[in-house]
C-alpha cells in the first residue's frame, strides 16, 4: 500500500519541479535578451530571411554589449540589412569600433557609419567654437 502511494508522490513533485514559473515583471533580463539574439542568428544561419526588427534587434544588442560604448546614444535604422548608425560617441576609435561591431553581424550587407564624435560628451565640458 504504501509503495503506489510513494511512486505517486515522487511522481507528482518530478512534475512540479519541472514547470515554469509564471514570468512576473515584463522587464527582460541580459540573458533573455542573449538567448533571443542568438535564436534569431540561428534563424539567419539556417538560411530563412530575418525581417528588419530582428536584425535591428540583434544591431542593438551587439553595439550594447560592447561597455565602451554608451549604446544608448546611437540611433540604428536598418532597411532590408543596410544599416545606418546615426548618434555620438566619444571617440574616433568608439566610432570605428561600433561600424566594425555592426559589420560583423550575421545579416548586415552594409553600414553607413553616420556617428559624429562628441568630445565633450565624455567629460560634459563644452567645446568652444572657432568663428
């Protein structure tokens, strides 16, 4: 009597165990944003077309990912897999280093690099102009 009550048991908390919980807060973590990319350059891998908003997503989540750069500042806008980089950085480098980052992106057949570079970003001082 008490063995089919134990499998039952241990049947039941195996099942529990196993069942996602619930996603409580609609903020994604970095993680989930990693395995989203990463599906969508599977997709790319696979030979099926991505539309605009994954590859701009994947852009995105590149250019983040890099913590020299305030991606936040950078405006993508991506039509049919030519990507235009618009915004500023800090520096030549920062400028050269995110139309590498993007180039390298499964998908992307060309960059404009449209970034301007803002010195005065960096430190919040102001440039004085020559008239």
């Amino acid at each position: 009597m008490k063995l089919p009550f134990l499998c039952f048991a241990v049947a039941v908390a195996l099942y529990a165990c196993s069942r996602e919980e619930p996603v409580v807060a609609q903020t994604k973590s970095p993680q989930t944003r990693i395995d989203e990319t990463r599906q969508v350059e599977k997709a790319a891998d696979t030979g099926r077309p991505l539309n605009d908003s994954g590859l701009t997503q994947i852009v995105k989540s590149a250019l983040e990912s890099e913590s020299s750069l305030d991606a936040r500042k950078i405006d993508v806008e991506n039509r049919n897999g030519n990507i235009a980089l618009h915004g500023s950085v800090d520096s030549e480098e920062q400028r050269e280093k995110a139309g590498r980052i993007v180039g390298a992106v499964g998908g992307v057949r060309s960059v404009a690099n449209d970034l301007t570079v803002d010195p005065s970003a960096a430190t919040g001082a102001t440039v004085p102009r020559k008239d």
